[in-house]
C-alpha cells in the first residue's frame, strides 16, 4: 500500500467524520427552532399579583385598609393605586378570573369584557384599580352563562388603558381562547 492510498482513506474517513458531525449539528438546529417556535406559542401562566408592580405590592401586603389611606392622603385618587408592570406589554399569558360583560349581541354572544380577580368586581363601588382589571376583546363572541363562573382566558396582554363606566382597565387583551377554569383540590 502505497502513501498516497493511505491519504486517500485517511480523507475518507475523515470525511465521513465531518459529515457525521455536520449532520448530526444539523438535526440539533432544527430541534431548537422547533423548540424555539414551540415556546413561542406557549402563553405563560399569570396570577393577579403579577399585574401589580412591586412598588405597589408592599402597600397591599401590609394593611390594605392603612396602605390605601395613606396613599389616598399623598396622591390623586387616579394615581393611588393602579400603576403597571411595563414588562408585561405584548407579552402571551393565561390569566383567571370572572367575567363582566360589556359587549353583547341580541342572542348573548359577549365578544367585549373585563376581567377581575374576583366575583362581583365592577358591581359595586369602587371596581378594582386599574392593574386589576384587564379590559378582553374576543377574536369570536362567547356565549356566558353564568357570572358565577371563573374562566381561564389566553391572550396577547397590552399595556393600554380602557375606559367604561363600569370602570378604568390598565390592561387590554386580545384572547383567542376561553375556557373554564378548574377550582385547585
């Protein structure tokens, strides 16, 4: 066996190698993107907390009835509690809550709501603040058949006020998905 023989299959081998190892980095590329568009598509899970800047959450931790007066002494009633988490705009997120209808055709069909983190919430005076109510668009009318009944809805959520007589949203959404929510055992 010749020098040159022995180049040749050296080549060969180190060839297949490369193209093993490209193949296989590859295979890997396309597993990421997938996985990439797959954690695009994912809506994160928020609570109503979530919606309230941690500069405000102290107030609410501590007592809630002493928090609200002394802000109410230092500042507007438009400005006392109600500021938003900037971060959140444009973001995919689940969020639950009760439904309060706003928009309606003549057979029932909601397609305009707010959204509040618990039952009776723009009912009575005073709503919620701002960062508790989040004002939902529906890509297609739902059909509501009970207040009574909380609901996951899935959409993009926007830092973008709404105004109502029922109230003033912080947050806008527009959801593709509602669905019942399911009370934790």
């Amino acid at each position: 066996m010749q020098l040159k023989d022995v180049n040749v299959a050296a080549r060969a081998t180190l060839n297949k190698k490369v193209w093993k190892i490209l193949s296989q980095l590859l295979v890997l590329t396309c597993l990421c993107a997938v996985g990439m568009a797959y954690a695009d598509d994912e809506y994160r899970e928020l609570n109503w907390d979530d919606l309230i800047p941690e500069s405000e959450k102290a107030a609410w931790t501590t007592s809630r009835e002493d928090a609200l007066d002394d802000l109410l002494e230092q500042a507007s009633p438009a400005s006392a509690f109600g500021a938003l988490v900037p971060e959140l705009d444009k973001q995919k997120v689940k969020l639950p809550g009760f439904v309060v209808p706003l928009e309606s055709d003549e057979v029932g069909m909601m397609s305009e709501f707010f959204l509040v983190p618990y039952f009776g919430a723009c009912i009575h005076v005073p709503p919620p603040p701002p960062n508790q109510l989040v004002y939902v668009k529906l890509k297609e009318p739902f059909e509501l058949k009970s207040l009574w009944d909380p609901f996951w809805i899935e959409g993009t959520l926007r830092t973008k006020s709404f105004e109502s007589y029922m109230g003033s949203a912080g947050y806008t959404m527009e959801a593709g998905e509602i669905s019942p929510y399911e009370w934790p055992e």
